[in-house]
C-alpha cells in the first residue's frame, strides 16, 4: 500500500472483541471411585465423546464387575439422542501422574478441581458412600450448578427435604421393600444421570424434568401409599405409562421445579454477558439517559430470549382484553440520580419481573354425557 496515501486519509480500525461466554447448562459430570483395574493413565477429570473413550482406559460398562462410573457413562450414551460430552471426575487412586496428591482425595478437592473445567452443569455422584454424597449436595447448593443422585430410603433421606434447592433425588428400586443387591446396576448407578442428560438435551427454558421417557433404567411399580411417600420426601422415580419409561416429580429436593433452577442459572448468566459486553466492546457507556438505556436494552434482549426459550410467559391477555406483559423493566432516570451516584460510576436499581411460563404435568378433564339439546 503506498505511504502517500496516508497524506491524504488515513484509517485505523481497531477490534472491539467481546468476552467468550464460558458458562455451560448443558452436560453432566460424573463423580465416582477411580476404575479398579485401568490399563492406561485416568485423568482426574477428563471429557468423553463416546462410551468406547471410557472403555479403553480400563472402565469397564459391563458385566458384574463393572465399575459405577463405567454403568453411568453407559446409560448416559444410551439416551436418545445421546449426549456429545459427558464429563468425569474420579475420586481414590488416580492413575494419572499430574493428580498423585493426596489432597485430591476428598470430596471439596476433588471438586474444586473439577471446577476449574468448564463444560458442565449437573454433578451426578455414583458408586459413592452416603456420607459423600451428601457432602456434594452441601457443596452444589454454593454453586451455580445442580446435583443428580441416588436415595433409596424416603424416610431415612441423605438430607432433609426441603434443605437444598439444586440438589434433587432419584428412587432407583423396582419395588419398595427390593433389596439393595437386587436393584439394577443401571437404576442404581445411572437414574439422575440419564434423567439429567434427557432433560438438558434442551435449552433451558425448553424442558420439564418430569415425564421425560428414559432409556436403560428399569420402571418401578409402586403402591399409590408409597408414591405418597415419594412425593412428600421430593423424590423423582420412574414408572411406566402407556408403554414407556417416564420420570415422575421434577422437583429438586427443597421442593422447586429443577428446570425452574435451570432457567433462572441461565438467564442471570446471559444478563450478566450481555451487560459486560456491553461495557467492554464500548470505549465508554454514558452516565445519562441514553447510557441508562442502553443498559436496559441488553436486559431486555435477554429477556426476550427468555422468552423464546420458553422459560417466560408471552404476552398474555385477561377476559376484559387487557394486556399481561411476560417481563417488565425499570431503570432509573439520569436526573433523578445525586451527584455522588454518578460521581461512584456504578448503576443501580435496574430492575426487571418476568412470569415463569412453567408446565402442565397433570390435567384434569370433566365432562357430560346427556340425551338433551345443547
């Protein structure tokens, strides 16, 4: 390029490069005991695109010797459709060189180093003591993620209903007096993980975790007294209806919908990039109403996303015709700010309400059959 034209024009363009969205609310992570016989290196947290990835460390899926995180994996790549990653974490004596701490062999270190791996949402403990287990429920509830695990004892519960809000149970046996050898590996090992890698086969917002058909797990049949028992403890199990294997509850274990969890996780990350971004690829965001605005549009778009994810209701109308928006925002006005906020160069009160379009699990029909007129 000739240097005389810079006499007359010269451009600069630079790059107003956004931050990467590194949030994830798709893919499970499975923690269980180290495999016993691995013929290769295990990493302490690794990500696998196929069960075959797993079998060749020396996991093994199958058979009565099979290890728990093996069966996990196994009806996690048996749902339909199947997963892309699925993430594993082990616990005892890792193999792999770069892990050999012994600090790694507690449930906080283990997850902490898990952690520090993008890509994964819902922890699903497997083949782990109860003691554990409840443990990684305790830490799940200081996170922004969900926890996916087996209890087989409504009234003797690992923790007490109504505790934790991102924690949510699952009933693997078949009948409710089975014995704990008597139930499926795949129901024992493998109910929470393939629940979790159905449901987040959708965007958040898109899916209920209740009457979601599973693959591999075996159905329970149970007395109506028991499922009331179930229900009380916030337990989520598997029947049969109408020939297929579905889920029953869809609540975490303190009692909320787990895809309310889920949508409220993804949509304040989505505001929250949004809102960066915003600040970041600008050189400046004013503090005046047109800055204001600015602000109060990001979280409108994210909103409106929302919306289309089906996480919040639309626009709905009442018997007069009156409009029901499905999100309001308010910001503040410039001039209504002091001097001293604006001098703080932060920006508060930006609120917004949005209605939950939630789910119709059960629906109850009344009718009339008559010889008379109509």
């Amino acid at each position: 390029m000739s240097n005389s034209l810079d006499r007359i024009c010269t451009v600069d363009i630079s790059l107003a490069s956004p931050i990467s969205n590194d949030a994830n609310f798709d893919n499970i992570l499975i923690l269980g005991p180290a495999p016993a016989n691995p013929t290769e290196d295990v990493p302490a947290v690794g990500v696998y695109n196929s069960l075959e990835e797993l079998t060749a460390l020396g996991i093994i899926a199958t058979g009565e010797r099979a290890d728990p995180v093996g069966v996990a994996a196994r009806v996690a790549f048996s749902q339909s459709p199947r997963p892309h990653e699925v993430y594993v974490a082990f616990m005892g004596d890792i193999v792999d060189k770069e892990s050999e701490n012994a600090a790694l062999q507690t449930v906080s270190a283990v997850l902490e180093n898990a952690l520090a791996v993008n890509g994964w949402y819902c922890i699903c403990p497997v083949g782990l003591a109860d003691e554990k287990v409840k443990e990684i429920i305790q830490w799940t509830e200081t996170q922004n993620k969900l926890c996916g695990y087996i209890d087989k004892d409504p009234d003797k519960p690992i923790v007490d209903a109504g505790l934790y809000l991102r924690s949510f149970p699952f009933f693997p046996k078949e009948t409710a007096d089975q014995l704990e050898n008597d139930i499926p590996a795949e129901n024992l090992y493998g109910m929470a993980v393939a629940a979790a890698v159905k449901a987040m086969n959708y965007h958040a917002g898109q899916e209920t975790w209740a009457l979601m058909p599973l693959a591999t797990v075996s159905p329970a049949k149970l007395t109506s007294t028991f499922i009331k028992k179930l229900e009380a403890a916030n337990f989520n199990y598997v029947i049969t209806v109408a020939s297929k294997n579905i889920t029953q509850g869809g609540k975490t274990g303190g009692g909320e919908w787990i895809d309310v969890i889920r949508f409220r996780d993804w949509i304040q990350n989505d505001m929250q990039v949004r809102v960066v971004n915003l600040l970041i690829v600008n050189p400046k965001i004013p503090y005046t109403d047109n800055g204001i605005g600015l602000v109060e549009n990001q979280m409108l778009a994210s909103l409106k996303d929302g919306q289309k994810y089906g996480g919040i209701a639309p626009t709905e109308y009442d018997a007069d015709g009156n409009a029901i928006p499905g999100y309001t925002t308010s910001v503040p006005l410039a001039a209504d700010l002091t001097s001293a906020q604006k001098a703080s160069r932060i920006l508060k009160d930006c609120k917004f309400s949005a209605r939950i379009a939630g789910a119709i699990h059960v629906v109850e029909i009344k009718g009339c059959l008559t010889y008379e007129k109509l």
